[in-house]
C-alpha cells in the first residue's frame, strides 16, 4: 500500500478524513499522523518530494514546504546526500509527542490558545497551594522585571520567566511540559497568537499566590491572559 494510501484510509487515532486543500499545513498534519500512528518507524526513510508530490496529488513545492515544517519540530532529519528519514528519537519525550499530535490533529488558532491559557491557570492554582517563600522571591523578581522593561522584548522575557517560575512552584512537570508543548506547537498547527502583557495581571497572580488562594490564582492568570487574533478577536 502506497503513502497515499495509507492516508486516504486513515491511520488509526487519526482524525476522520476531510476535504483536501493541498495546501503544506495539510499535508504536514497528513505525514505527521501517519508517522505518529505507526506506518512509518523511526529511522524508516521518507519518500521522496517527487512520488509524495505524486502519491498525494500536490506539487512538490508544497510537500517541501510541509517537509520543513515537520523538520521544526524533530519529527524528520535531513541525511546529506541519503534522503530524509524519521527521527530516531520518535518520541522521547512527552512534550514533543504533543506537539507532533497537535500537528497530525491540528486546531484552530483560538483552541490552543484557550487551552494555553486553560492549563497556565491550573498552574497558577497548583503554585497558589505549594509554592515556597523561594519561588516567592523569584515571582517577585520577574514581575519587577516586567515593569522596569524597556521593549517589548524584555517584556516578553520578563513575562515567560513569571510563568516559568510559577509552572516551578506548581510541581507538575507533565503539566508545564504540556503548555510548553502547546506554546512551542501553535505557531505550526495555527497562526501565531498575539499576546498582550499587562505586569498588572501577573501582580494579580503574584498576590493570589501569596495568599494561598487556589482560586484567585486560576482566574487571574486565566484573565490576565488577553489573546488578540490578527483579524481582531479576543479570548481573554
């Protein structure tokens, strides 16, 4: 049975077929199911652009295009002068087994971030009832950080090193794996989000934590989190 094949069937655990764009995202989400399922091993070789191009009824600018995404995420390797095969690592984490699924699943733009910011409160609640007086004075530190930022950049370094510090005091490192996960697999399943830091949402998450309330916690990093979409929606 050809690649094509086998994707027109559907591997099993992959979503039900739908109509074909022949665009690279689908047929990146197509080639990472059908790696992630089983068809193709690690360390089997990838066919080549010309009878993917062929098999799967696209031109090979677009099975390129959607080779190198799978090659952003490890999912495939480049050989010099050998051909492409599946990574050997297929997969030894958790976090990247996520990112393939979410390649293979993909998603709207609006799902991953409402999962992002659905799990980042679970954190903050989990950091509200377990953190130390040392993750304490790290929060504090970033947050000053974020309010001292001069760009945008430093911003943004200040804001990750919060939420790093408070995936630390919530003790949950299949959680914080997840999110990074999902972070580090939104730009390829979806647009990238467009994310608005305000140090006075994390204030808020900072003095939930403090104060041991679980609850609080949840929701200020929840509300805090202000996702505009690039043709102007929000999820808050």
């Amino acid at each position: 049975m050809t690649t094509s094949e086998h994707m027109r069937r559907g591997p099993a655990g992959s979503v039900p077929s739908r109509r074909r764009s022949g665009s690279p995202e689908e047929i990146a989400r197509l080639l990472t199911a059908y790696v992630t399922t089983g068809d193709l091993r690690p360390g089997a070789r990838i066919p080549s652009e010309r009878r993917l191009a062929e098999e799967l009824g696209v031109g090979r600018t677009v099975v390129r295009e959607a080779l190198k995404s799978l090659a952003l995420v490890g999912l495939i390797e480049s050989r010099h002068g050998d051909g492409t095969y599946v990574a050997d690592s297929t997969p030894e984490s958790f976090s990247r087994a996520v990112e393939w699924r979410l390649v293979a699943w993909g998603g709207e733009r609006g799902d991953v971030a409402e999962a992002i910011a659905v799990l980042e409160g679970d954190l903050a609640a989990l950091a509200a009832e377990r953190r130390t007086d040392a993750d304490l004075l790290e929060l504090h530190f970033h947050l000053a950080a974020e309010r001292e930022s001069a760009n945008p950049t430093d911003l943004d370094a200040a804001h990750l090193a919060f939420r790093a510090t408070t995936a630390v005091a919530a003790g949950n490192v299949t959680l914080a794996s997840v999110v990074e996960a999902l972070r580090a697999a939104a730009p390829i399943v979806a647009a990238a989000e467009v994310t608005t830091i305000d140090p006075a949402a994390d204030a808020l998450v900072l003095d939930a934590i403090t104060r041991r309330n679980p609850d609080d916690a949840r929701r200020s990093a929840r509300a805090g989190r202000n996702l505009t979409s690039e043709d102007g929606d929000e999820r808050n």
